[in-house]
C-alpha cells in the first residue's frame, strides 16, 4: 500500500511509519517534526515565525501539492495537521479527500472532542479540563476551550470527522471522548513502540533509586508536572542518601531519550489514565512509570496480568506517597522493569501496531 501520514504527536506517525515499511508499504511521512522535539520525517514542513512564515509554509505546501495524492491511505495526526489557520485547512482537507482513496483521522491528543467531552460531558473522573464534576480553570486549560469550543477549529473537526473513513484514538482517553459520537468508526489502537535493542530490568544505582521527569515549560501546570516535580523534589530532600532526581526541560527528543537512560522510574503526566508515547519509551528500556495507569487503561488491551505502571491520583499528596514508597521498597524495582518491557512488548510494538492499522484501514 501506499501511505501518507500527515503530522506528528510524539513520534506516533515516524515509529508508525518504520513499522508499515517493516511490513512492506510505501510510506510518506510529512511534518513540522513536532515542533522543538524535531521527530523524523521525510519532508519537513515547519513554519517559520510570525506573518511571512505563513506565507512561505502556504508556499510550500501549494508546491507540495503533487506529492499528496494518489495515496491507498492518508492519516491525519489532528484537524490541525499543517501549521496554518482552520480557515486554511478545509480546502487542503478536501484537496485530500478528493485525490486519494481513503482518510483516516487520529485521535491523539488536542482537538474539539477531547476538549468538549472533558469540559462537559466528563466522561473521565479526571482530565486535562476536570477533576471530578469540577472543571480546571488554569490559564493553559481556559486557553485550549477558547481555541476550540465555539470557533472555526471546532467546525473543522467535526467536517473532518465526520466525513473521514475512520477514527483512530490512541489512548482509552481520546477513545472515550470519540466513541460515543462515532461509535461506528472509531477504533483504538495503542501506541507503537520499536523495542530497543537492549534493556535494563535490574536497579539503575545499588544505592541510590533514579528517578526521571521531563518538563515542558509552557505545559507544566496543565499537565500536572509542576506538582509531581514538587512532590519528587520533596522525597529527595527527606531521602537524599536513597533517591537521585534527574531532570530534562524542553529538550529535543533525541537529547531526551538519551537523558532518560540509566533511570529506575520516569514521572508522567498527572492527570493521564494511561501512559502516552515518552512513558511507552522508557518503559521499553526497562524504565518503572510514575503516571497513568488506571483499570480502564489495562481493560481497553483486555491485560489482566501484567500491572506494571505505578498508578497515581492527581494529587501531591499521591504523587509523593508512590514515590516514597518505591525509594522505601526498591526491592519491588526489578520485577516493576522487568513487566514494564514485557507490557510493552506485548501490547505496543511497532510491528503489531502497524499490523493493528492495516487491519482498521482496510477492513
């Protein structure tokens, strides 16, 4: 088959993409790399700053024209796959719709579904948008409704998904959100992983549990990371002959994957049910996650044995009880690692996953 995957979340279309060529297609992958990450991808299409960096993407991307039809499949990575406006985007949506066979649309992260359903529906005990019945007013959180409730974003989204071929939500998050509207063409399939070569199931340090967080800046409070990084800094000043603190603060992908190695647990998101892309990650290389890992996340996978996520409530106070506990029991550590690749390695391996895609795609 031929394949354009279009965007990218974390690197979900490039390790997408390695699998589909592993299995034999011809894929194409088109992307501003993920902003500051800077993923692979066989054409960039990054937007330079302010007014003219529009005028140059447009530029581009009218130039491309050519080489976004005659495709088996597109996947779009969001409504907002290229860096330009809403308005602008519905003319390249249906450019794509009508030059290539079928249109697939993911369900991997911001968009009017997530956003509505958590706001009002909240289909989740907790989210990004609320906390039980409650819903967030932090600047980042008010700063996505007002982008996508009630704007052209918002009727975008809902032309796309509504015409597309189908809905692939990546987390049981995102498939909460989607499935009840569409219920007759959205799948989940998890995340792809490709498996490292190696991996380190046995502690990072004998004296001493490493623990890793990675921070973005302008996403801190939104994604609770602000008050898992507190509570971890808290353990390490009661514990400072147990317990390293490693910290990376918007660093490209490659610098931290590499900054990760060496880690016993990494801390994710706070208010995640489920591990997304960068936990996958670490887990593959023997690495313990702090974050999502509630029964919807081992129930939409049908796990039943392998529970190797250490699961916390959004809050402080259950962000430093799981990390205490761990720095005070580091004899739980090896067997964590050793569930955490094989948990991997049973449900999200790139090979799998793509099998998992062809499958939906051309079912």
């Amino acid at each position: 088959m031929k394949i354009l995957l279009l965007g990218e979340y974390s690197n979900v279309h490039n390790t997408l993409a390695l699998g589909l060529r592993a299995l034999g297609h011809q894929v194409v992958v088109i992307s501003n790399g993920d902003f500051w990450k800077d993923y692979p991808r066989d054409i960039d299409v990054a937007r330079m700053p302010g007014k003219l960096g529009g005028i140059m993407l447009m530029a581009k991307l009218y130039a491309l024209l050519p080489k976004l039809r005659g495709y088996d499949v597109v996947q779009l990575i969001n409504p907002i796959f290229f860096e330009l406006k809403a308005e602008r985007l519905f003319w390249f949506y249906r450019y794509l719709r009508q030059h290539n066979k079928r249109v697939f649309l993911g369900a991997f992260g911001m968009d009017y579904y997530w956003v509505h359903a958590c706001t009002y529906e909240k289909p989740l005990r907790y989210s990004d948008f609320n906390i039980g019945n409650h819903v967030r007013t932090d600047t980042e959180a008010v700063k996505y409704q007002r982008d996508w409730l009630g704007t052209t974003k918002e009727q975008l989204n809902k032309l796309i998904a509504q015409d597309c071929d189908g809905i692939i939500a990546g987390l049981y998050e995102y498939w909460a959100c989607y499935s009840p509207v569409y219920a007759d063409k959205t799948c989940f399939i998890p995340f792809p992983i490709k498996m490292p070569e190696s991996y380190n199931t046995e502690r990072a340090q004998k004296s001493k549990v490493v623990i890793f967080i990675g921070i973005n800046r302008e996403r801190s409070v939104y994604k609770g990371t602000d008050i898992m990084l507190q509570a971890a800094k808290d353990v390490q000043h009661k514990y400072p002959q147990r317990m390293k603190l490693n910290i990376a603060e918007s660093v490209p992908f490659a610098e931290y994957s590499q900054l990760m190695e060496g880690s016993d647990a990494i801390l994710d998101q706070l208010y995640a049910y489920t591990p997304s892309m960068n936990p996958l990650l670490a887990m593959s290389k023997g690495i313990i996650c702090i974050g999502g890992g509630e029964p919807e996340n081992y129930e939409i996978i049908n796990e039943t044995e392998l529970c190797p996520i250490i699961n916390v409530e959004p809050t402080y106070e259950s962000v430093y009880h799981e990390l205490e506990q761990l720095v005070l029991n580091p004899n739980r550590i090896p067997e964590l690692k050793r569930q955490s690749v094989a948990y991997v390695k049973k449900h999200h391996d790139y090979l799998k996953v793509a099998q998992q895609y062809l499958d939906f795609w051309t079912k």
